[in-house]
C-alpha cells in the first residue's frame, strides 16, 4: 500500500520492498528509523533546493546507507560508509539494477559523511548527505516547516536520538579506528574510545619517506 508522509510519497516498487525488508531484517529500530528519516528528510531538502531525484534511488541509498554500522562488519577494516556502498551496490546488481544506478548509489553511501562535495554531485547523492545531515546534525532544519518535521518523526520516532546515534557511531567504529581518519568519525572516537588518538595529518606529511 503507498504511504504518504509530510508529502512524500515512499516508493512502493518491488525493488523498494525488498530493500526494506533486507534493512529491517539487518538494522535495529535505532538504524531502521533514521534511515527513513533520511530518505524523507533528503526527499524534502530537494524540493527546497529545486533537485529533482529519482525517488527510489534516493530510497535505497537512504535506507543502505548506515548498513555498515550493523554487526556484520564488526571484523571490516574498511570505513563503514564504504561497507554500505558495496552492500548497497551488490544488492541493486543482484535485482538487475542497471551499473550506472548502482554507481551512483555507491557513491551516495560511500560519501555521505564527507560534507563539501555531494552537493555537487546527482541529486541522488546529494539528497542522501542532505538527508543524513538535517537529522544527524540538523543542518536544514529551519528550511522545512514544524509540520514537514512533526509528520517524519511522528511515523519515525527519534527518542535520545542525538546519542543513541552517536554510540552507534562509535560502537561500528571502535574496531577500526584508523579507518576515521578524514571523517567526521574521527571526532566520535575521540569523545568515546579511551585512548583513541586520531591521525594528524600535518605530521604524516612531515613524517613521509620523502628525504626533504
């Protein structure tokens, strides 16, 4: 059945069902539901930005995009954005998904903790990181209406969302510490894993092989 929420309407495709089923099956309630909220939230930024997406790609890149948090990659050294994307990317191939959309999938995932660039990529890319970043971090917020808002969290609840979402973060991240280095995880580390200390940059270069 089509479900309309704050106007959205959430895409009913075959493709969209199965990769909600495959993500509630893998995600816990936490994960599940902020991944709604992403496509939803994207969804909304894109009419305020005037970007045009296709709505069920920017439903798979949302709801695949924190995938590489879940338990299955406890042991990966990969970054988890990364893990998602092949995830993603391997699923859309699997169900005849042509390889340019999954591209674009991939890089949606792979990059929606990398703030400066999505933006300037399809929309679909764009609209994953803008989803992410207005429930996550609450940039755009003041661009949607009390309404828009209150109809996405009322069908997708954020209790202690600010650090229940943060200890996922740090809990999908503690085994591959090295892995944050140019990302926004590396400052989730250093607030929640004891005697973390995060790569600086400056000192690579200064420290390289090079003899000068």
């Amino acid at each position: 059945m089509t479900e309309t929420i704050a106007g959205i309407t959430v895409p009913d495709t075959r493709l969209a069902r199965e990769v909600t089923e495959f993500v509630r099956d893998t995600e816990d309630d936490l994960l599940y539901h902020h991944s709604r909220r992403v496509f939803l939230f994207g969804a909304l930024q894109g009419q305020v930005r005037g970007l045009r997406a296709d709505l069920e790609l920017l439903y798979a890149g949302a709801m695949f995009h924190d995938i590489g948090l879940t338990g299955g990659y406890r042991e990966s050294p990969l970054r988890f954005e990364v893990d998602g994307a092949h995830a993603a990317r391997d699923f859309l191939r699997q169900r005849g998904v042509d390889e340019d959309d999954a591209r674009t999938i991939w890089l949606a995932i792979a990059l929606h903790t990398t703030p400066g660039v999505p933006e300037f990529l399809d929309p679909v890319v764009a609209l994953v990181t803008a989803g992410v970043e207005t429930d996550v971090l609450g940039i755009g917020y003041h661009d949607l209406t009390e309404e828009q808002r209150s109809a996405v969290t009322t069908a997708h609840p954020r209790p202690d969302f600010k650090k229940r979402i943060l200890h996922a973060f740090a809990e999908g991240n503690a085994h591959r510490p090295r892995s944050t280095f140019g990302t926004v995880n590396a400052d989730v580390l250093e607030h929640y894993q004891d005697g973390f200390v995060r790569d600086d940059f400056v000192r690579i270069v200064l420290g390289s092989a090079w003899p000068e």
